[in-house]
C-alpha cells in the first residue's frame, strides 16, 4: 500500500504529488478543518479555558474524503506548514480522521523532491507544545474579540450594518496609527535655511564641469543651523566678502555591507517599496512561489522556501553552494572566502531559513515570460536579494572637504562631501530601497579634485528655506516594520492585521499612506480609555513573548490565559456599565431636502446607504441613495452603482426606464467607435484605458486626461 500525505493547500498537494509520481498520494485538507464555534464563546471558563472545538460545517466533505483515504493506505503523514498553525492544523487532523498517536508529522522548509522525501524518512510526534501555543493564541483573540466587540458596538453609534470589532493585535496596530496621525496634527515646523556655495577652482573658466556645491556649515568650526532669513542674509553677505581656500581634505576608503536574506517583514517591506505591492498581495504572490507555480513548458514548480520566518538564518550547504554559484558567474572577487553569516533578532522565534530560491540555477531571467508578472517580480526581487547577501561588501572611495571663507568679522566653514564607487561588490546584484536622507542627497557622486591651501573663486550663492516636515503617515512598509519592532503580531499575521482594519473601515489609503478615518480614531479613543492594557504596546509585546514561552514548553498555555483573563473580565464589567462611547457623525451629501433645505445626509438602514435629513424627526424626508459613478455612453445620463437581488454589483442608467443601459464592469462614457458597443474603464491614472466589452471587437483606446474627460 501507498503512503498518504496531507497538506492543507491544493496547490501545494498538487506540486508535491508530481515530484513523488506514484510513490505517494498526496490530499488537501483546504485550510483548518476544526474551529471554535461562530456564534458561542466556544471556551469553558470555569475549567480552564478548555477551547470547544467543532468541525466547519464546509469541512464535512473534506472529512468525509480524507476518513476514506486514510484507511486505504499504510501510512500516513501529515505535512501542514512548519509553524504553529500547520501544527495545530496536523493535531486537529489526526483527532479528527483518527490517526494513531505516533510518528505522523513530516516537515519541511521547501517543497522539493529532496526536501519531501528526507522529511517522509525522519518524521516526528506532533509538538504539543506548538499546539498549545497555538491554542493559547486562539482562546486569547477569541476571549478579546467575543468579549469586548458587543460593547464596541453597544457603545459607539458608526451608522454601520455590521457591528464593530476589537482583537487583541489588530488593536494595539490600530493605536500605532492613530498615535501617529495625533503627532502630525500636533506638529509644529521649525524654519531652517540651507546655504551653499557655488565655488570653482581659482583662475578655472566657470564651465558646468568646474563648479561645485559647498554647503554652509560652521562658523570658526562650531557647527551652526540657521534658523531665519535675517540669518541667513547676513551670513549670504559674508559670503560675498569672503576668500575661499581649501582647508582639509579628508581621504578614505568606506564599505557598504548587503543586507541579509528576507524574513517576512524585510519581504512585505521591501515588495512595497520596490514593487509597490501591499503587505497582503506580497504574502500571497509569496505562497504562490512556496507551494508552486505553472512554468510555461514544465508545468507546477515550488519556487522559494517557506515564507513565515523571523530567521536571517541561511543553511550552511545552500550557502557554500552560493558561493560557487557567484564565483562562477560573477568572477571570484564578488565571492568571500566563507559564507557571510547574518545575527538573527533576539525576539525571533528562528524555526526556519530565511527566505531563498530553492534553487539558483533558476535565475529570474530563465523565468522571465514563463511565469505571472506579479510571481516573476517578486521572485526575482527574492533571487536577487539573497543571492546579494552572500556576497563581498561594495566599497567606495570618499572624500570630505573642509573650506575656510575668510577676510571679514568671521571665518566661515563649508563642506563638500563625494564619493564614487571602488568596487562594486553586492551592489551589481541588489541595491536598497530606502530613500536618500537630506544630507546624503547633497553628496556628489564624483569626487573634485582639491587639495589642502588651494585657493578657490565664489561663483554664486544660493539660500533655501526649509521647514521640519513631521513624520510620515505609515504605509505598508513601514507599519509592517514598526509592528515588528514593538513586537506587535508575529511574521504571519503583519499582512492580516493591516487587511482587517481596512475592512473594519477603521484606517483608509490615501495614495500609499495609512490614514485612520474617523470611525477609527473614535473606537481607539474608546479602546484606550476603557481597555488600556489591549492598546498597550508593551503589554501587547509581552503577552507575545509569553506564547513563544508555550512554544518552547517554559510555560502552560493554561496558566498564562488564567492570569490575563480575570483583569480582561474586570475592564469587561466596568465598560459594560459605565457610560461614554460616541458617535460617528453621518456623512453629509450634496442633496438638498426640498422640504426644510438641509443638506441631507448618507444614513445605513437594512436595505443599504439612503438619504435623510438631518433635522429629523421635525423633518421625516428621507430620499434613495443614489452614487454616481460616471456617465451613460447611450444617452449621456448619469451611470449610479447599483445591488442585485442577489447582491452582486452592477451599473446603469439612473434615466431608466427611459434608457435601459446596465453593465457588469464599470462603463466607458462612449460606445466603442468600432462596433458600436459599450467599453468598461480598465487601469487608473496615466493607465486608464477603455476596452471594448464585445470580444470579438477588441477595440482598446487610452482614456482622455481627467480636465478633458469633464468637458
């Protein structure tokens, strides 16, 4: 009899099932097959937060199918991911199909034909102690989200059909945001004025070539900010009167390390920042690359190790083997003697590699066109980077110039800084993401020829003001990387923490930026005053700490749930009877209330979003919520968004019944000049095209600039 090996993923059972052929069969599970309960707490408080699993009524299928298989092989292994959700995934798996206690568990950090079949001859027990922390996990959100979510909704009056929602993580991130959208608001600029000289060799013709910038910096040698104009000027009026000299020249050599392979936070920031990809999408084109890709002629191949990782940890033989790889397509001078080894964090739980190609010899470029666009960009900006970490430092010569203008009441000093590239090193490879800070924007990448006592001519002088900007709004990336440095969540759940505040329409994007909208800042408010240790950074870190305590078996998952919830109960009670919420003011339209002339505002019922006014219940007028979306190709009238009876989206003419145009896809205010059908809107900005819904046609056209399209 065949062995039988599940996974939780199709995909992946897909991938792994065409490396062992007909050694093996390979199942699915699809994900968690046991939960708590939706609509009870689930837990027994009064016996130690024992959880009270049920199967997912979607799952019985499942069950059924894999009960069936399960008896009809010799073996059976279970093959979840590595981390402590795929463990509890593989517990919840042999409880439920019946697997005997034993060496069931099989593992492993790529899906590879070596990987899989040395993981199918060493497997294990199933780790209890990942499990309970998994548990731990779970009962604590569950006690969190059930617990404190009714009063949230009770409370606080947003308008909204769905009630609102709190959690355990999700909070303390939601606080991060709207603590940074208060230091904004609070910010006050401080004027500062940046000076520069325009200097040139003595007696050299003032050619582009031989000028070069010298930034004011000091006076008599202690270093000065100017923080006004009057300032300014007078010091721009030295300037003027000055002799300039070369007054040091500072030589040397600098080197730029690589950065280490990507954990999951490093690849949500940086695919945000390269690709402009956002943390959730990222994680899913990287599953996809995990679990296995269709190659154009070769069919499903894994592509990168396993994507949960805090580790910069690289195993010792893929590291030797990359050493090979760049001495011989690179040359030997890029390749160190022995493998560059990176210092994981010490709050990293380090249970795997970093993320890595499974294999180098699958370059980007033999994928380019095989693969999807998204899979071949992320991919190559994986390859890259760790194929980067493994080699030589760049190294750069720089110079720092000092120069003296003197003759008048004081002795100014300025500075030119350069440098340009020795070796190349890493960088031929992989280059960082991060913008330039000011000062290293007014470095030359060439280095002037100066040398000490050097006499030198002003050509012209430049003073810009400047304001101290407060500090950017979050995006992506780098809420991502706060999270990780207050110890918010854990690499799996970065991407799912920024997806459910959005969904929860507690934060909004405008352009790449988190903002809280104003639904968000009144439930943190809330949040803070009735529940402060779940919006404590600290504790929140803390608490995160003591699970990876359960993890490693230093501490009872019971213990820990028993000392946080009787203080969680106490906030409970006290929040529940107290007074105090809010309310979300109602959004107000453009529509004027015929009746009383308020402008009416936009009101959640049982049906959907409709207009009332405001100054009810002296007035009762209420309208339906109409929201255009652009313009009728047929008759010119306006195109509004509308709900089927059986809820799917759709548009038409709100000149119906006179006009009876209706659409899918969002429509294109013009028939297709080419067959006389209507077109849907495709792409946005600079890329916004119209394309032909008739496929037959096929007509394409680029979208009129926004000035030109309101005419």
């Amino acid at each position: 009899m065949k062995d039988l090996i599940i996974v939780e993923s199709p995909s992946k059972a897909k991938t792994i099932q065409k490396y062992l052929g007909g050694d093996a069969d390979v199942l699915a599970s699809k994900g968690h097959v046991c939960d708590l309960p939706q609509r009870t707490l689930g837990i027994d408080i009064e016996h130690g937060f024992k959880p009270q699993y049920v199967i997912s009524p979607e799952k019985e299928e499942t069950i059924k199918r894999l009960s069936q298989a399960v008896g009809k092989h010799a073996n059976v292994y279970l093959a979840t991911d590595p981390d402590r959700e795929g463990e509890a995934i593989s517990w919840h798996l042999k409880n439920t199909l019946g697997i005997k206690d034993g060496k069931v568990r099989i593992e492993f950090n790529e899906i590879s034909p070596k990987a899989v079949r040395a993981a199918m001859q060493n497997p294990r027990e199933i780790d209890m102690n990942l499990v309970d922390s998994q548990q731990a996990r779970r009962v604590l959100d569950r006690l969190v989200g059930y617990k404190i979510s009714p009063i949230l909704s009770r409370k606080i009056k947003s308008g909204k059909k769905t009630g609102l929602s709190a959690g355990r993580v999700q909070s303390a991130a939601l606080k991060m945001i709207v603590d940074r959208e208060n230091e904004i608001r609070n910010f006050v600029p401080e004027e500062y004025w940046n000076i520069f000289a325009m200097l040139l060799k003595a007696g050299a013709s003032p050619t582009k070539a031989n000028i070069f910038k010298a930034a004011f910096n000091d006076i008599a040698g202690e270093k000065v900010k100017v923080g006004n104009e009057a300032e300014a000027e007078r010091i721009m009026q030295l300037m003027r009167r000055s002799r300039y000299a070369v007054d040091e020249v500072k030589k040397s050599v600098s080197t730029a390390k690589p950065a280490p392979p990507f954990t999951t936070s490093t690849l949500q920031q940086d695919a945000n920042h390269k690709l402009n990809m956002s943390a959730d999408k990222a994680m899913r084109v990287a599953q996809q690359l995990y679990e296995g890709v269709e190659i154009a002629g070769e069919g499903l191949h894994a592509l990168i190790t396993y994507i949960r990782t805090d580790s910069v940890r690289v195993s010792p033989d893929f590291a030797r083997g990359a050493l090979t790889f760049i001495e011989e397509n690179y040359g030997k001078e890029y390749a160190p003697s022995v493998p560059n080894v990176y210092k994981t964090g010490a709050n990293a739980q380090d249970a795997h590699e970093a993320i890595r190609p499974i294999s180098l010899a699958r370059t980007p470029k033999s994928l380019e066109g095989k693969i999807d666009r998204d899979q071949f960009r992320l991919y190559k900006l994986i390859y890259e980077r760790f194929l980067a970490s493994q080699m030589k430092a760049a190294q750069y010569n720089t110079m720092r110039v000092h120069i003296t203008g003197s003759g008048t009441e004081c002795e100014l000093g300025f500075v030119v800084k350069g440098r340009s590239v020795k070796f190349k090193g890493f960088t031929v490879v992989y280059t960082a993401a991060a913008a330039k800070a000011e000062e290293e924007q007014e470095e030359m990448d060439t280095l002037p020829d100066l040398n000490e006592g050097e006499q030198l001519s002003l050509y012209d002088i430049s003073g810009e003001q400047k304001f101290t900007k407060p500090p950017a709004r979050y995006n992506d990336a780098t809420l991502v990387k706060a999270m990780e440095e207050n110890g918010i969540g854990r690499p799996s759940t970065y991407a799912s923490i920024i997806s459910v505040l959005a969904k929860r329409e507690y934060t909004e994007k405008e352009s790449k930026s988190i903002k809280p909208t104003q639904l968000g800042e009144i439930v943190c408010e809330y949040m803070e005053k009735n529940f402060p240790d779940i919006m404590n950074l600290g504790f929140t870190a803390r608490l995160e700490g003591a699970l990876d305590k359960v993890a490693d078996g230093e501490q009872h998952w019971e213990e820990l749930i028993g000392a946080f919830y009787p203080r969680l109960q106490k906030f409970i009670d006290r929040a529940y009877h107290s007074g105090g919420g809010g309310k979300l003011p109602d959004e107000e339209s453009d529509v004027v209330c015929e009746k009383c002339g308020a402008k009416m505002v936009v009101k959640e019922g049982k049906y959907g979003k409709f207009l009332a006014c405001p100054n009810y219940p002296e007035c009762k007028n209420i309208k339906r919520f109409v929201e255009v979306v652009g313009k009728c190709p047929k008759c010119g009238g306006d195109i509004v968004k509308k709900t089927s009876r059986a809820g799917k989206i759709f548009y038409g003419c709100d000149n119906y019944p006179k006009c009876d145009f209706t659409c899918w896809d969002l429509p294109a205010p013009k028939l297709c000049p080419d067959c006389g059908g209507a077109m849907r809107v495709s792409g946005r900005g600079e890329k916004k095209t119209y394309v032909c819904m008739n496929k037959s046609c096929g007509h394409r056209e680029a979208a009129p600039a926004p000035a030109e399209e309101n005419k």
